[in-house]
C-alpha cells in the first residue's frame, strides 16, 4: 500500500541475501537478518525461504523481533502474488487442513471482510446448502466494534460454536451447513502473527491480510471461495482502491491455490440491513429466509434495507452455486435460491443446522420468543424533518459497542440482547420526532446515552 526505502542497499536493487540462489540457505545455514534485508531492499523471497521463515516463527525458533522486522519491510516493499501464495500455502500448513472429497456434493463458502450489521453468513449458509452445496463455515467472533457471526449464532440459546472437528463434519454431511468456531489447529501461524502484526502496525498490508484470510480458508477445504469484500465508513477497506486490491488479491492467491474464487466490492457506508446488534441480527435473518419476506416499502420494510439485504444474499449465494458447478448461470442460481426460500426449504435448513448445533430450532418459527430480549427499547426521535441520506456504518457500530453488541478487548462478553433495530435508510421521508432507530438497551438511561453519537450518525439531505 505504501512504498519506501528506509535504508541499507539502493532502492530496488536486492540487499546482500539476494545475491545468493536463496537467502535462507548459506550452507544449509538460515540467515533470517539475510531475508529481511533481501525484502526491506525490495527483492523476491523465494518459496524455500517463505516456508523455512513460517516453519521457524512456528516453532518458536524464529523470534517475535526477526519476524516483526519482515512484516514492516513486507508492509513497504510489498509482495509479489508468488511470494504471497507461498506464504499463505506455508501459513495454512502449519496446522491442521480438512478435506471434503468424501462428501457427495461440492463445498463453498464464502467470506467477509466484516462491516456493521453484516449478518449475511446466517441466510447465506443454509440457502446455499438447501440448493445441492456443502458449506462448511469456519467463522469468528467479533474483530471490531460489533459481534461476529459466532457472537450471533450464540445469542441463540444453546447453540454450540465450538464443536470438535468430526461433529462439524458430520453436521456438514447431515445439514448441508454448519457454522462453527476456529479452533487452534487451524492455521496457527496466522494467530501468532496476527497477534504480532496488531502491535506492531503491520496489518494494513495487502499480502499480509490475503495470507491471513486465506490460510484459514484454504485450510476449511471448501472447494469455491466467495470474497465479500466491504468498502466504507464501516468496513476494515475505507477506500474503493484498497477495497479493489484486496478482492484482486483474495481471488488470484485462492486462484493459484487450486480454489474456484471471485469476490464482490460492497458499500458498508451505511449498516446492513436494519438490525445491528447479536440477537436482533439473528431475528433479521429469520425474516430474511422466510417464504413471505416483506415487500419492500411495506410497514416491514419501509426503505427496502431488508430487500437490498436479500440482494445481497442472492449476489454471494449465485457466486456460490455457479463456481461450484451447481448452477450453469446466474439466472438458474437465483432461481434455485427463490425455489428454496418460498418452498421453505432454506429456512428448514437453519433450524437444522441450529439443532444439530444443540441450539433452540424454534428461534426459525419465533424468534422473538425464543432470543434474549434487553429490558428497555426506546425510539430514538429524529431531531428534525427532512429526508434521510443515510446512518454512518462507523458511528452506529460505535452506538451498538456502547450499548454492549461488541468488544473492547479479546476477553470481553457480548450482550445477547442489546443493540438497534428498524434504522431507517437513505431515502427515509421522516418528521422531527419520528423514530430514526429503537435503541435496546439495559437501560432507559443506557439508551439514552448513545442518543449524541446517533444524531451525529444520521444524515440528511439538504
Ligand atoms: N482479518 C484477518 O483474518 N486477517 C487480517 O489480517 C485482517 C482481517
């Protein structure tokens, strides 16, 4: 993303490692100092030297400093997508790699660079599986402001997100979709970097975000990889070009990897949908897969959030089918996704897959019965007439983290329950005093105090 010299050899000519075949072999010797000036002078680390480095910093013989070095120089000379793959091929080896060959159907999945409301995986998981593909979903909790996937699917009671690898297997073959928790094995040598590259400014870097994503993808084993890549006031990508290289990125290195993959530029200037919170999330999700979704403009849907939400949905899904072979184009994709979710299908399968993962299978009948709901739900009164020009993805991921939808830190617990609902969208005809949002809440008071950043959130045409 950046480039510069910050020293050493001349600007683009390879530093003292380069001058050998391979800078991590001197006599069978490693020379990690050689790698890092090989890459801070701008040359081509080359597939022995990756994968000695990621052996090393695995097991414990490289140290944290050498590979912090790396990443930086890696973070101002870039990668080539060779040096890229042999690093994400190294990375996903380093811990275990599930394999679906058994399985009589193809396996897709699909991943997202994660955005306030985006509950996509829920619908998108069983609706792909009731139309003929597997889709085993290695998924995780909240990154940023908001809860993830798992984070959602938990505020189902019972539900079970960290089940041992064969029950995972078995749910996949049996439900045609289970969406569980990373477990240590996977891919281990991105968790240990990861932690490492959060100190030390390392992880806005291309190459390092595709090895990241992608070795805990390749190592799930799905066949097709779907990149939803967010673009926004809300999304990790805040800019269309970053947003472009990193989708340009994830497909060519999933590509080179022996996976069918494409990937969508999405907006997250706004939230997805009109729920951002983990159990109001859920409940969306549910009308999302039900046969009589809302039309939109309906009392429902008022701005069509829900109806472009379903857009969405579909986009990734016909991805999904068309890669993996089992639909010949996007218009037989979709019609087999309509056929799913008007016949009942689809949402069958989310309570199935909810059971099987000894959760309350009923939460697709009833959601408000069955989801934690917060004690108090207050509307959140425009403050003036106008037409609304849209809610700011980030500001409204900051409400709902006040409110405890999210976490501060790694450690912290998420609230089931609390959150915002009915966000109105761009295109809102509203009067002052009309509700813009119902805040839920633990108390009247908590709701009260996210009311400052949610008049800054929404904006109006003027
Ligand atoms: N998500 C990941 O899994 N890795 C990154 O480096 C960034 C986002």
């Amino acid at each position: 993303m950046t480039n510069g010299n910050m020293g050493g050899g001349k600007t683009g000519e390879p530093g003292r490692g380069a001058t050998s075949e391979s800078a991590s072999e001197c006599g069978g010797d490693f020379v990690p100092q050689w790698i890092i000036e090989k890459k801070r002078d701008g040359g081509v680390l080359d597939d022995t030297e990756i994968r000695q480095w990621i052996k090393r910093y695995s097991d414990g013989s490289l140290p944290d400093y050498q590979m912090a070095a790396l990443a930086m120089a890696v973070f101002f000379r870039g990668m080539t997508p060779e040096e890229t793959l042999s690093l994400t091929d190294a990375m996903m080896r380093s811990g275990d790699c599930l394999s679906w060959d058994d399985l009589d159907r193809p396996t897709a999945d699909k991943h997202s660079t994660g955005g306030i409301g985006d509950k996509i995986s829920l619908p998108l998981a069983p609706l792909v599986a009731a139309c003929g593909v597997a889709v085993p979903m290695i998924s995780g909790r909240g990154l940023g402001v908001t809860g993830g996937t798992l984070d959602k699917l938990e505020s189902i009671p019972g539900y079970d997100a960290t089940l041992p690898v064969g029950r995972f297997r078995e749910i996949v073959r049996d439900v045609g979709c289970s969406i569980v928790g990373q477990t240590a094995r996977l891919a281990p040598a991105d968790r240990k970097l990861y932690a490492l590259r959060d100190v030390t400014g390392t992880v806005p870097s291309i190459p390092l975000i595709t090895a990241s994503i992608l070795s805990k993808k390749l190592a799930e084993g799905a066949g097709t990889l779907v990149f939803d890549v967010k673009c926004g006031s809300g999304a990790f990508m805040k800019t269309r070009k970053d947003a472009d290289a990193l989708a340009h990125s994830l497909v060519s290195v999933a590509r080179g990897a022996g996976r069918a993959a494409s990937a969508l530029v999405t907006p997250m200037d706004s939230p997805l949908g009109a729920a951002v919170g983990n159990a109001l999330e859920v409940a969306e999700s549910v009308r999302l897969l039900s046969a009589d979704a809302p039309p939109e403009g309906s009392e429902d849907d008022p701005d069509g959030a829900l109806a472009s939400e379903r857009e969405l949905v579909f986009s990734l899904g016909s991805e999904m089918l068309r890669l993996s072979g089992a639909a010949d184009d996007e218009a037989t994709a979709r019609a087999a996704m309509e056929t799913a979710l008007s016949s009942g299908a689809a949402l069958e399968t989310f309570a199935r897959m909810v059971a099987a993962h000894g959760g309350e299978a009923r939460v697709a009948e009833d959601p408000l019965r069955v989801l934690p709901s917060a004690p108090a739900v207050i509307d959140f009164p425009s403050p003036q007439t106008g037409t609304v020009a849209g809610a700011d993805a980030d500001l409204i991921g900051r409400a709902a983290l006040l409110l405890g939808a999210g976490r501060r830190a790694t450690s912290d617990a998420v609230d089931a329950a609390v959150g915002l609902d009915r966000i109105r969208a761009k295109g809102a005809r509203v009067a002052a005093g009309e509700p813009l949002a119902r805040v839920h809440a633990r108390s009247p008071e908590a709701a009260r105090e996210v009311f400052p950043l949610l008049r800054e959130a929404f904006r109006f045409e003027s």
